[in-house]
C-alpha cells in the first residue's frame, strides 16, 4: 500500500510549497542539496500527513513548530504517534530556535543525520 505522496492531497502539498513560512524558508536553503549529507524533501507527505521536511535515506522528519503548534497539541501527538509507529524519527525545532539559533539547530541537526546514517549502516536491512 502506498503511503508517500499520495495524489489526493498533491494540491496541499503545492500549496503549502508556495506558501512557505520564513523558518522553513531559511532551514530549507541550508539542508537542499544534501549539504547535511543527505538528501531532504520539502512538504512531502506521508499518509495523510504533510511533514515540513523528510529524508528518505535516514527516515528522517524535521518539523518546524510556529505558534500553531500550541493550539494543535492533540492532533499533534497523534500524528507523531503514527509516523513513529512505521518507523520514522520525528526532529521539533520550534520556529523562534530557527530564527534565533540557526547555528545551534544546523549542529544539532548534522549530528542527528550522522547518527542516524551510523545506525543504518551498523545495521544492515
């Protein structure tokens, strides 16, 4: 069964491209063009959830928290629920930490891909 990309919510996807938040938009030119290491996805969805960020390689999410996150914590934690139950890993950033700590959250997050890259590669499929 098909779970990535699903055609139904291909127009949310696009739009939510178009629409983009200025921390995503910042996060984004820094983790495009596998500058971690790794190849990253924007908006890609996974079921019928949208993920900010998805690196297939690791099984990697990266999703950045603004304020709509706080009103949002139950459909939140069901959502991070699903996406742990197949398998993947699911790194929060809020918002502010990107505009504030870029650096800080760049070092974090290369240190969480090159974990995750030794993992796989300790433990073959």
């Amino acid at each position: 069964m098909k779970i990535y990309n699903l055609n139904v919510i291909k127009n949310k996807r696009i739009n939510l491209r178009n629409n983009v938040l200025m921390p995503e938009k910042i996060l984004w030119k820094w983790i495009r063009n596998k500058q971690l290491g790794c190849k990253f996805r924007r908006q890609h969805s996974i079921s019928k959830y949208i993920v900010d960020f998805y690196c297939p390689t690791l099984h990697l999410i990266i999703e950045i928290d603004g304020r709509i996150h706080d009103e949002v914590v139950s459909h939140d934690i069901v959502r991070e629920n699903y996406l742990k139950s197949i398998g993947l890993t699911i790194k929060r950033y809020a918002a502010k930490e990107v505009n504030d700590n870029l650096e800080w959250v760049l070092t974090d997050l290369k240190e969480c891909c090159d974990n995750l890259s030794r993992q796989r590669t300790a433990t073959p499929l």
